[in-house]
C-alpha cells in the first residue's frame, strides 16, 4: 500500500493503522514521487490526499489511471465539496 499526503503527520498515522493490520505500507509527501514509486513497484492500493503540494491529488489519480490501472485508489481530503468527489469518481477514485 501506498499513502500519499503532504502532511506527515497523517502520513504517518495512517501508516501506524495499516501496519498493525499487518499491511506493508510505503510512503511518499509529494505526487511526483508516488508516480515515480508506482512506475518500480505495483501497489494493491494507494491512499491519495486531494490537496498535495506541488501537482493535484486528481491529477496523480489520472496519471496512476495510465501507469497502474489495477491499482485501487481511496482519495482522502479535509478540503473536497461535491464536484471535487464526483470528478474524482469519474477518473477512478474511491
């Protein structure tokens, strides 16, 4: 699993949850790097803030659409309205 957020502190905790499930969890702050990530190592599922520094969380989830279609996608966000969710819908996002 992949968790991309540019607050480390989310990162983290949401890390700290996975890991005691007993899931393998890598982590990236930055969209560029969990698209670079993504191109070495297939991931099952990747955890996608809306609002990253640098490019947007919709336009990572559109690249990880082309790079690694098999790769389920949950956007997390506290700044997304209705248009926000429903465009990511349309992309391919949970």
């Amino acid at each position: 699993m992949l968790i991309v957020d540019d607050d480390r502190d989310i990162c983290q905790l949401i890390s700290d949850v996975l890991k005691e499930e007993g899931l393998e969890v890598n982590i990236t702050h930055k969209g560029e790097d969990a698209l670079e990530k993504l191109k070495h190592q297939p991931y099952d599922v990747m955890v996608l803030d809306y609002k990253l520094s640098g490019i947007s969380g919709l336009t990572v989830l559109e690249k990880v659409q082309q790079i690694s279609p098999q790769t389920q996608v949950i956007m997390i966000s506290a700044f997304g309205d209705s248009s926000t969710k429903a465009r990511a819908k349309v992309i391919g996002g949970l």
